[in-house]
C-alpha cells in the first residue's frame, strides 16, 4: 500500500474488447462446438453416411479488404471450409473433401461488422440466468405466496408455488396449476423414491393423503402424463396414452421449461446442494424434489429469497453466444437440407460427393437475417470516436429472451449494489428505455459463464504485496471491499484509520486491518462515456447522466481543440476507437501525404491507407490527417494520423469556450445560449457532414429503368450538373431541386395517350409522346453541398436481374447557426439563440470578449456545480498554456483533492502572467465584466472561464422544415407529423380564434372565403391558377362566414358593413 | 458657455504611446495614452474606440483560389500532405498588407518536394506579407502546386457560399479584422470638482497594421461616420456665424477634418464627369458652357455661382443638387462663402 510500492498498478484495458473476445470465442470455440454436434447424416437403407470434421475448420481470407467492402456496398466475411466424408458402404467408398458450409461475417479491428457496406455491431445482452430461484408475493387474500421460479435456458419458466395450506402446486400456465406428485411421477420418480429423497415427507404425505385419487396417478407414469397433458392443456375426456403424446409433452413442455444449459445447472447444484454432473442440462426429478424441499424450508423461513435483480442471477449474452445460436440454427437448417439431397441421391441412384451435398447458402442467408433483422444487431452509432466506444460497450436488457421497454417495472431499470464496478450507475438512455440499456464499467470484464467480474486488490495480511483478483458479482458480497477512494493519509498508521467499505451491499466504516480488498481505481464504477466528465462528483447524477450521453452526440469539428480540463481518459479513448491511424508495426516513415503514408521497417514499405473524407453511419465526416514528420522513427503503437474528433490521439469532441454565467437581455431565458460571432468566422463550431442519397433501378413490367441524361420536360437548368451518363458531376455545387441521377421510368403507351397533350399531339402528328416517366433523384428539401462522390454499384439480385444502385455522396460544411445545439460535458445543454459581434458581448478586464453567455439559473436548480469547477482551472490553463487532468472522486490521498487546486490554480495564473483581474480576493472565481455595448461594468461581478463545450448533432438544418400542404393522414384527415413525411401542423379552431383576434385579415379573408365552404370560389380559384390570371374575389359570403356572423350577433354587439372613403370620410353603410 | 468651453479646450487632449511591442509578427502590441480628459469623456471616447477599432478597420485577405485539376475542396492530392480544403484553410490564416482597394491577383507556383509558406506566395506590388514563415502546404513529392489567389481588402468578415464558383475557384471564407483585441482603461484624477481623466487605450493587432495605424484609421472612421451631422450643423452653425460675426477656433478641428475629407474627394470626383449623372442635356449643356466636366469643376462653384451661369435658373440648380445629394451625398454650398 505503499505510495512508491504501487505495483498493482495496471493499464486499462482496451474498451473495445469485450467485443473481440466474444467473436473470438465463437472462432475458437463455438464453432467447434456446433460443428461436432453436427451430426453424422445416414440414409435409411445406412448405405450413405456423411460427416463434418469440425474441429479441422478452416476461415479463408476474405476475398475483399474491409474498406472495398464498404466502399461496394458488400459483406466483408470470410468463407469458411470444414474437412467432410462420405461413406459409401455398398461400394465401400470413402469420399474426402473440404467443404465450403457458408460466408462468416467477420469483425472487423474495430469490434464492428461491415454487412451490406454498413457497420453494423452486435450487443451484449443481459438476461435472467438459467436457474432456480426463489421469491415471495402476496396473494389476493394477502397471504404470503413462496414460489421458486426455474428458468430455463430458453427463457421459459415454470414456478412452483407453495400456498397458505401449505399445498405445492407447479404452475403450467397462467390460470392451470397441477400438483407436485403429478409432475414428479409424469418425469419419471415414483413414490419410494420421492419419500426417501425428501426432507420432509410429513408434508408430501400429506399432500397425497388429501385427494385419493392423486395416488393413483403415481402409481404408473403413463396416468401421471396423461393427467399432466389434461391439465396443460385442458382437455377433458378419455384419452389414450400414447407415444407420440409423450414425446409432444418432452417437447413442448420439458425442452422448453426445464432445459437449464450448462450455465442453469450450476445454479441449482449450488443452491440446493446437489451433485448432478454438468452434462445434464435438463432438470431432472431431483431437482423438482429438492427445489420443493428447499421452498418448504423458505416457507418456514429456514431458506433465503433470491433477489432476482442481483447480478448474479443474470449473465451476458455476448456476441459468442448469439453468433454460437446462429450458428447452430445454420447447421440445423443444413442438416436438414443434406439429408434431403441423400435421400434424393438414393432415389435417383447416383453417387453425391461431399461437395454436391452441403450448400452454402443455409449459413450465409442465416448470418444475413441474423445481422440484417436481429434486435440486438445493431447500425453502428458513429457520430463521433467516442459514441462508437459506447456502442460497442452496451449492455441491453431488451431483446429476445429479453424485457421490453414498456413492460420492464422500475426495479429492473434500478441501480443495484451488485452493479458496483461492473455496470455503469450512471450511463444509460433517456426516456423508455432507462435503465434497460446499460453501459459497461470501464474495468469490468466478462468471466465464465457470461458473469460480469470487476477487478480488486487483494491486500494479504501477511505481506504488503498486493495482487488484482477478478471477482464476480456474488462472490464480492461476502468480503469488505474498502472504496480505495481513501486510502492511508499516515503510512505508519494505516491501521488505525477507518476507511469507508462495502460489506454485504452496506457501505460502512471498518478499520483498514479488516479490509479484503480495496478497489483499484476512482472511477471503476463507471462507463468510459461518464469518465470522461471532470468534477463528475460535484455533479448531480441526472445531469451527469445527460452529460454523458450528449458526449455521444458531439459532431467532431474541423479543428478539434484537447480539452484543458480533463479527466485523463481521453488518451485512452482516441485510440480504442480505432478513429486514429495506429503504427502496426515499427519504423521510419519514409512518406506522407493526404491520402496514404508509407514507412520502411527493416526495408521492407508498409503502407497506411487513411481515411478521407468519408461518410459515417450517422453523416458525420471521418477524416484522418498525418501527425507524423517525415523521416521520423515511429513505435509500434505510436499514433500516425489523427481522426475524426482526436488531438494527438487525445479524444476531443468540444472547444475551450470562454464563457460567462450572466443574464444577457433575455436571450440566455430558459437554457438558450449566446454566442460570440467569432464562433463563427474563425471557423470554431464548424463541423462537416456528408450526407448520402441513393437511387436504385429496377425492372419494371414495361423494361428497365434507365439512368440518362436526356429527361423530357425538365428545366435545363435543373439538369445543369449531369455528364454525358446522366449522373452529377463530382465537385459541382448542387443545391434543392438540383437532379443528382437523371432516371427514366418507362409507361405503357396508352397510359401516355390519355393525356390530353398526348393525345392532341398524336392526332395532329401522329406522334407517340415519351413512353417514359422522370423518376430523377434530386436533391431534397433543405439540401444542398458539395458532390464529392457518386457511386455506381452492379448489384446481382438473387433472380438475376441487375439492380444498379446509385449513391451520391454530398458535403456540407456547416458553420454555427442560432437553432443549433451546443452542450457542457456535466449536462448543461442549450440552444444557441443569438450570435452577436464580438464587440458587442461582454469582455473581460484585459479587453477578451466572452464567446459564450450562459444562464446562471441553469446551474442551480440542475445541481451541475461542475461546470462551473471546469470553467475556473480552464480559465487558468488557457492563460499558463497548461492542461489539467483531474481524476474525479480521487480522494486517495487527499479529502477533496479536486476541488482544492482550482483556487490556487486561478491565483497562480494570475500571478504569473501577471493579470491581477484573473484572481480578485474579494470574488475569486468571478470577474468584473464589462458590457461590450456600453462600456459599462456591470453591476455584479460574473463568473468566467473556458468550458469545454462540443456542439451536437442536432442542428437546425436537419430539423428545419415548413409545409403550406401536403399529405393527410387517412383516418383523422389531419395532417401527418415530422419532417420526413412532409408533415405539418394542424391550424384547429383555437389557431383561428387566435388569428381573428389578431386580425390578420388577408388570411381571415382567405379562410372564410376561398378556402371554406363557398364551393363555387373554390372552383373559380381553381380556373384562375390554371389560367394564371388573378383570382377573383367572390361575390357572396359562404355559409362558414355566415356562421361566424350569427355567433358574433348572438353575443349581441351591432355588426355592419361599412365602406369610409378616404377623400371625405363619409360612411356609407350597408347591412351584413 | 461658449467662453468657458473656449477656456477649457486651451488644454488640448493629447495623446501618447506608451509602450509597444511585438510578441510574434502577427501579435503586435500598443498601449496609448489620452489626456487630460474632461469627467465622463473618456469613457466616451473609450467604448466608441473599443467598437470603431473592434468593427469598423479594413483589412486585406485572401478570399478565392483557383487550383488546377482540382475537383472538389474535399479531395486529396498526391504528394501533397494536407488536403485541398486544409490548404484553403491555411491561405485564409495568411496576414496580408495593401494599401488600394479593389482585387488584386497573386500566385504560388511552386516544385516540391519542399515547404510552401507565405513567403512563395508571389504578390502584386501593393500586397505585402506579414509573416513569410506561416505555413500552406508540405510537398512531399516533386510535383509542381500552382495555385492563383485573389486578394481583396475589406472589413468585417465574409462568409461565401461556394454556389456561383465553378472551374476550381474556390471561395475562402475572408476575416478582414486586423484587430485582434482592443481594452481600455480610464484613470482619474484631481479633486473636488476638477476631475480630469486620462484614456489608456491598448490595442493587439495581427501584425498587418501597427497598433498605432490601427488607433489612427479607427479615429478616421469613427469621424467619417459623424461627419453627416458635421454637415447639416455646419450649415446651421455657419449662418450663426453669419449673424454673430464671429469665427469660432472651436471648430477648427472639425474645419480640418472637412478639409481632409474634401481633398481626398476633390482626387475621387475629378474622375467622374457629370455626364454619367442624370441631368437634363439643357442643364449639361449650359454646364459644358462654362467649362464644368467633372464633378470637380461642379463643386467649385456654389449655388449662387450656378445662377449666375446664363439660361441656367433657379430650377436647374434645384435639380443639380438633387443629383448630387443622391448619387454622391454631396452639397453644393450657397454661397461662394464657404468654399475655401
């Protein structure tokens, strides 16, 4: 424990690894596994027999490198090749090959899948664990029910409930219930059995002395499962026992609610004490006997209740094991389809070869559906490095075998005490979800048997040495894990100091010689997403919680800026990202430019291609730019370009800001933001996005689609950007309405004929107008930017049609904007609501004007005091060219160790650069600003530093949007909601109340004339804008406005209809 | 009153630099002193500064480039380290100096592999480079980067949207504020009711203008924007002249001012002739008479002078100066009084 003695220290390990190990797993073991359960296929007549050597698999190269993939819109995967045999015994053949099963989609370096040219990622699932546990409801009478629930691997359940009567019923579905000895004889024990192997057969006997006729089915098991198959699904009448009965009950019931899985049968060996080797994943006799036996214990409170929330009843389904299901649901479907072509090759009497008998396409369309449609097979978040890190460290209570968002109760989305260290108490969605998407703390790793373990130190009595010891979540409980947030002040007399621990899901004081472990690190409680806050622990969790996740949302900007006060984690976090281009290897780098560099290791060149300008999953824009010297020698390791959102391989999402918290005429109200137009013109919040339009061409009924330039009875000027093929071309600056890929449809002559102009064409010429429809791609609402690339993609549809895709890729530098959503790392959020000149803002006492004026009022109410701790050592870091990393909640050493050096900080900056208005003793912290308007101080000093602030993918061009018509919902004929449907707003009758008494009469007019019941206006409108002339105003009322004239007359004022002449103000009245 | 404002102004504000320096040659530095201020009026002079110096100064930038076989902004060219758009990005950064306004063309072309930074940039004679040592690209291979550069002078910023550019101009977002801080400070001293005040004013600039030059342009614009009232009050002033009898030296300074100002647009107007503005050809044609061709001749003569002119009434002059007020917000004096 000793200061210089930390040789317990560790690195963190990598953040994408979790993913890694599960896709290796499943290479290295779960494919073995499923290909040795292949079975050996036989014939009827046992003539052929054929077999897969498994654990001889072998994975080709993938025919394409990852980034064609992406580029050609395809799977990156590898095929995989099993040895095979087939045994002819009449003709004592034997038959070897290697066989092709299928396509395996691969990971990538990235923890990621590229299918169909996306990146995809599979998440880890948290589910119930297979098992037998316990617990106590009241029933309706509020009686204490006991029932002990067995989970099954597949999810299903079954419960065995002990009532008030102390009877033991199992229940089969909701409303039937059968009693125990039935189940028990029904799987096979008979009545000396269940006696001998019970603790309590006072009770089973008088279960069975209750109801005579029970006796009766124990004595065969052929009654048992006749009355068990009545009672589940409750069928009346006689029935015969039969085999095939049997086996429907073993497959509906018992597969289903008792197979408990490798992982389920050490849960009830553990709990009941049972010897039952690990092999046997069904649920035997024994188990019901047992599991009944220990419920009859907890009913008299000699057992103990399982809190179903633990951890320790819940594991992770990793990407091993829902590859691993895939992967075996595969095989099942070429097992059948192998049998299939032996059966017919034995009818038609020819011989198969292992080749002709296994087909690829069982596994390759299995992983297609698997990675296209599976919940948990997700579209990679990419908006900035960061979101990706998160992504792939997701844990998901939802999916299949899962809860779903609007059943979960709250307890489940409830942090518990077993989440300590290994879920993140902070991390998690918003809205339906919380709780239910959880995040994995950063040191937390997966164990056997899919457990979550969290590293400690394990202090010996005997020897200062200390070793790091993985524990799962049940095994912690039972130890004192000192928090390690306070660890000896006083060497000498570590013992004598109390430091705060766990012990049994308590926090308590101990003394340090008590002490099992003590955890390793301040923020191993928490996701890297919520590590990456400074000051984390002045801050209300429900802000940190919004912090965190707007990290996520963070577009990376056109010149990232490290923040000045940090946490220490972001130099983790760019590289595990996989956003910056990483040394494989050793050497001198020999070339650079944009595009590629080269280094000589040991003479020989390797290249490094980067990434420019390409499009991520969520149109943010990855670029890579060199970080490296020319003729400099580079580690293995060693950072050579930095991507997207990274600063020499530190993670940078934001800006240092220079902000004020001050009220600035209303337009910091309500959590807006004013800021500086120097945000704007020196480019800080600029950020790029690349947006991708697509257009496919099909085969339609009257012949392909063409992709031309020649488009009849468009304007020119729309058609400007097309080349000779009829797409964009690259580098022309397109804009709303522009056509991105000329494309005709053809139509069915007649259709054309009915036309008007058609058809006065082909009477006077005879002429057959264009036989074709424009169906151009253009570029939508609210479009516009730069083409940087145009893709043609030949794709082979599975009927041998040629669909051709055509994507446009499209660039848009966007600068700052008022709409736009800019955020603080502890949650504080707003919209920016005016930009103003940089004289015009505030500025401090050495003439800097404030970039950014906060509300003060957002601070207090959402207690994020951390905001306002980021911006005063960012004040001072900005001003002595330092950066601060400051672990949150290290109190190793020191009490409040990082809130103490922020004042002193200030006064040294203050000092050292000689700016005495940087440090004032009477407000420290705070400033006296000056209106930039006026040159007035003003009135109270104001607190100003640089934030770290990063704008957010939310932005007012995507989301801006106006609609005079459009669609109308089918049903309730008001118009449809959000952008992407053209939606809009319906004007009801409180919108028009609203606008007579404002009294906008052009559009009052309109309303109550043109646009209400006067059928005959309506129609004249309709001629008019046809014809273009003007349109004409109608001569009489309709009946809406005769309405609006009667109500107001109800409410008795006088109406009338007057006309003043300007020239001699005589009122010339006339009656409405 | 105006004996007293006489009394007072005997003690003229001066100003003093009192330090400069420069941090890097795009950082210069320059604290400036005025004094002695009357109460409140250094505060007055301080903001105005601070704004007009903030806002109001001209600068030169960089604002299209055209390279060559270049599609887009976005695109990477070999042996080049730096993307397209990053060059542009470092073209803006460049600190330039001109003197006339107007678009000036510059040039890079430049053989790799080298350096290129402000120093290959080959200018026009009036652009000059502030700092030779600021970095556009890395050429890692020998190929040859040509770019050409327009060069314009202007103030404020300018954000361009690259809709009307085509064959590889690319538009550069411009920032033409050569002020890159300004602060002042007041300090006040003296007793009872004979306060006095003096003005510290310090400025940073980018290098292209000293802070001095800056303090200097941005008192010539501050005035610019008050000489409309200069003239209306003068007119007004000057017929209570007229009446008192008087010359006051308390205008002098605005007299000199206007002098500046009239010279500087004697050069301007020499060049426009009054045929370009929308007179009646009578009313051109009796100007013509007399020898006046440029709206420099015009503004020799004073209304009263016109009159004078034959076939050349009371209407015509009424219509002379409304040409002139609204197409070069210029008066024409009544009298012969005024012109100096």
């Amino acid at each position: 424990m000793l200061l210089d003695e930390n040789k317990g220290t560790s690195t963190i390990p990598e953040f994408g690894k979790i993913q890694f190990e599960g896709f290796c797993r499943f290479i290295d073991q779960g494919l073995i596994e499923e290909l040795q359960n292949f079975p050996k296929i036989e014939d009827t007549d046992q003539e052929i027999e054929s077999q897969l050597f498994g654990n001889k698999y072998e994975l080709a190269e993938p025919l394409i490198k990852e980034r064609n993939a992406v580029y050609q819109s395809l799977t990156y995967s590898s095929e995989l090749y099993v040895p095979a045999r087939l045994i002819q015994r009449n003709s004592r053949k034997i038959q070897k090959q290697t066989v092709l099963i299928g396509n395996l989609p691969l990971m990538n370096s990235q923890g990621t899948f590229v299918v169909n040219g996306i990146s995809r990622i599979v998440v880890n699932q948290i589910l119930r664990s297979p098992g037998i546990y316990y617990s106590s409801e009241p029933d309706q009478s509020g009686i204490t029910l006991y029932t002990s629930t067995i989970i099954s691997d597949w999810g299903g359940r079954s419960k065995l409930e002990i009532d008030g009567k102390t009877r033991i019923w199992a229940r089969v579905s909701k409303k039937r219930k059968i009693s125990i000895p039935i189940l028990l004889s029904a799987m096979g024990s008979n009545l000396g059995e269940i006696l001998d192997n019970v603790c309590y057969p006072k009770i089973f006997l008088s279960l069975l002395t209750e109801r005579q006729e029970q006796k009766e089915y124990l004595r065969s098991k052929k009654n048992a499962i006749l009355e068990f198959y009545k009672k589940l699904y409750c069928v009346s009448g006689d029935l015969v026992f039969s085999e095939s009965l049997c086996k429907e009950l073993r497959k509906k019931f018992l597969q289903q609610r008792c197979e408990l899985g490798k992982i389920g049968r050490r849960n009830p060996n553990q709990k009941l004490n049972l010897d039952i080797p690990e092999n046997e994943i069904f649920s035997l006799p024994q188990d019901v006997l047992a599991a009944v036996d220990y419920s009859i214990r907890v009913k008299f409170g000699m057992g103990t209740l399982d809190d179903m929330d633990h951890l320790k009843n819940r594991r992770i389904r990793s990407v091993a094991d829902l590859l691993q299901n895939q992967f075996g649901l595969a095989l099942g479907r070429l097992e059948n389809a192998v049998r299939r072509t032996i059966r017919r090759a034995t009818k038609r009497k020819c011989l198969p070869t292992p080749n002709n008998l296994v087909t690829s396409t069982p596994l390759t369309t299995t992983f297609q559906d698997f990675f296209g449609s599976h919940p948990l097979s997700q579209f990679l978040d990419q908006t900035n490095p960061l979101t990706e890190i998160v992504h792939r460290r997701k844990l998901s209570y939802l999916g299949p075998g899962g809860l779903t968002g609007r059943t979960a109760s709250s307890r489940i989305r409830d942090i518990h005490p077993s989440h300590y260290g290994r879920i993140c108490p902070i991390e998690t969605s918003e809205g339906m979800n919380a709780g239910l998407v959880a995040s994995l703390a950063i040191r937390a790793r997966i164990g056997h048997c899919g457990s979550l373990q969290s590293p400690f130190h394990k202090i010996s009595e005997r020897s200062e040495e200390e070793h790091m010891v993985y524990l799962s979540s049940g095994e912690d409980e039972y130890y004192r894990i000192a928090t390690g947030n306070y660890l000896a002040l006083n060497q000498g007399i570590r013992e004598e100091q109390v430091t705060p621990a766990r012990y049994r899901q308590e926090f308590l004081a101990i003394a340090w010689e008590q002490i099992h472990f003590r955890s390793i690190f301040p923020f191993q409680y928490f996701s890297v997403g919520v590590s990456l806050i400074p000051f984390l622990e002045h801050n209300d969790a429900n802000r940190a919680l919004m912090g965190s996740n707007m990290q996520r949302q963070a577009v990376p900007l056109f010149q990232p800026e490290k923040c000045i006060v940090g946490t220490g984690l972001e130099g983790q976090a760019a590289p595990d990202s996989g956003s910056a281009a990483i040394a494989t290897q050793g050497g001198r780098i020999t070339y650079i430019d944009a595009g590629k560099i080269t280094s000589s290791v040991d003479g020989d060149t390797v290249g490094t291609e980067l990434v420019t300008y390409q499009r991520s999953n969520n149109n943010t824009c990855m670029h890579q730019k060199p970080r490296v010297r020319r003729g400099e020698y580079v580690k293995k390791g060693q950072i050579l370009a930095d991507g997207a959102a990274t600063v020499g391989g530190e993670l940078s999402l934001g800006k240092n800001i220079l902000v004020a918290h001050m009220p600035w005429e209303g337009y910091n109200f309500e959590d807006a933001i004013l800021i500086s137009e120097r945000l704007v013109y020196e480019d800080i919040y600029t950020s790029f996005h690349i947006e991708r339009y697509g257009i496919v061409t099909c085969m339609t009924s009257q012949g392909p689609e063409r992709i031309t330039k020649e488009i009849p009875h468009l304007d020119a000027h729309l058609l400007r950007h097309l080349d000779g093929n009829g797409l964009v071309m690259l580098g022309s600056w397109v804009e709303t309405g522009d056509v991105l890929v000329g494309k005709l449809t053809p139509q069915p002559a007649e259709e054309s004929l009915r036309a008007p102009e058609g058809r006065l064409l082909q009477a006077i010429f005879g002429i057959q107008v264009s036989s074709a429809r424009e169906s151009c791609l253009r570029v939508p609402i609210g479009g516009r930017g730069r083409v940087i690339d145009v893709r043609w993609i030949h794709k082979e549809e599975n009927f041998g049609d040629n669909a051709e895709v055509v994507h446009v890729y499209i660039f848009q530098k966007r600068k700052i904007q008022v709409g736009d959503k800019v955020a603080g790392r502890l949650g504080n959020k707003g919209i920016i609501s005016k930009i103003l000149p940089r004289q015009d803002m505030p500025y401090l006492q050495d003439g800097t004007s404030v970039d950014m004026v906060l509300n003060p009022l957002g601070v207090l109410s959402r207690m994020n005091v951390g905001q306002i701790f980021e911006c005063l050592p960012g004040l001072a870091g900005n001003l002595m060219n330092r950066h601060y990393r400051i672990t949150p909640f290290d109190e190793r050493y020191e009490r409040e160790a990082s809130r103490k050096p922020v004042f002193p900080e200030l006064y040294g900056a203050s000092e050292q650069t000689a700016n005495p208005w940087v440090f004032e003793p009477n407000h420290p912290g705070k400033n006296r600003l000056i209106d930039g308007r006026t040159g007035d101080t003003l009135e109270q000093p104001v607190t100003t530093g640089k934030a770290y602030m990063p704008k957010l993918i939310h932005q007012v061009d995507d989301k801006i949007h106006a609609r005079s018509s459009g669609p109308y919902a089918l049903v309730t004929q008001q118009p449809l909601r959000g952008k992407s449907k053209r939606g809009g707003q319906r004007v009801g009758e409180m919108e028009v109340w609203a606008l007579e008494g404002f009294g906008v009469a052009y559009i009052l007019q309109e309303m109550l004339t043109l646009k209400s019941d006067h059928i005959g206006a309506r129609h004249e409108v309709l001629g008019a804008i046809i014809t273009g002339g003007p349109i004409p105003r109608p001569g009489t009322a309709p009946e809406s406005f005769r309405l609006l004239v009667r109500e107001l007359r109800s409410l008795a004022p006088e109406l009338d209809h007057a006309i003043i002449y300007e020239n001699d103000f005589q009122i010339d009245r006339k009656e409405v | 009153m105006i004996r007293d404002e006489i009394s007072v102004s005997t003690q003229t504000p001066r100003w003093r630099c009192i330090g400069s320096g420069a941090d890097s040659k795009r950082l210069h530095y320059g604290r400036f002193a005025l004094s002695p201020l009357r109460k409140g009026q250094a505060s007055t002079i301080g903001i105005a500064m601070r704004r007009a110096l903030l806002g109001e100064i001209e600068g030169t930038c960089i604002t299209h480039a055209k390279l060559e076989k270049v599609t887009h902004e976005y695109s990477a060219i070999i042996g080049i380290e730096e993307s397209v758009h990053d060059i542009l990005i470092n073209l803006k950064e460049i600190v330039l100096r001109s003197d006339p306004y107007g678009t000036r063309e510059a040039s890079i072309c430049i053989v790799g592999p080298r350096n290129v930074t402000a120093q290959d940039i080959i200018l026009p004679p009036s652009v000059r480079i502030i700092d030779a040592t600021q970095h556009i690209a890395s050429l890692t291979k020998s190929i040859t980067f040509d770019i050409r550069l327009w060069i314009e002078k202007d103030r404020g910023y300018r954000i361009q949207s690259p809709k009307n550019y085509q064959d590889g101009i690319f538009p550069i977002d411009a920032v033409f504020m050569p002020v890159r801080n300004a602060n002042y400070s007041i300090h006040s001293y003296g007793n009872g009711n004979d306060i006095q005040e003096i003005l510290f004013l310090e400025i940073w600039t980018n290098g292209s203008l000293a802070p001095r030059e800056a303090l200097y342009r941005a008192s010539r614009n501050l005035i610019d924007l008050f000489i409309p009232f200069l003239r209306a009050e003068e007119q007004n002033i000057d017929g209570m002249d007229n009446q008192n009898g008087s010359n006051m030296p308390s205008f002098s300074f605005s007299n000199i001012s206007a002098d500046m100002e009239r010279m500087e647009e004697e050069v301007a107007f020499k060049h426009i002739f009054i045929d370009q503005s929308e007179l009646p050809p009578r009313v051109y044609n009796c100007l013509g008479r007399v020898n006046i061709h440029t709206l420099s001749d015009l503004l020799n003569y004073s209304q009263e002078d016109l009159m004078r002119i034959g076939h050349f009434g009371k209407k015509s002059v009424e219509q002379v100066s409304e040409v002139l007020q609204k197409h070069f917000a210029v008066d024409l004096p009544k009298n012969k009084f005024q012109i100096h």
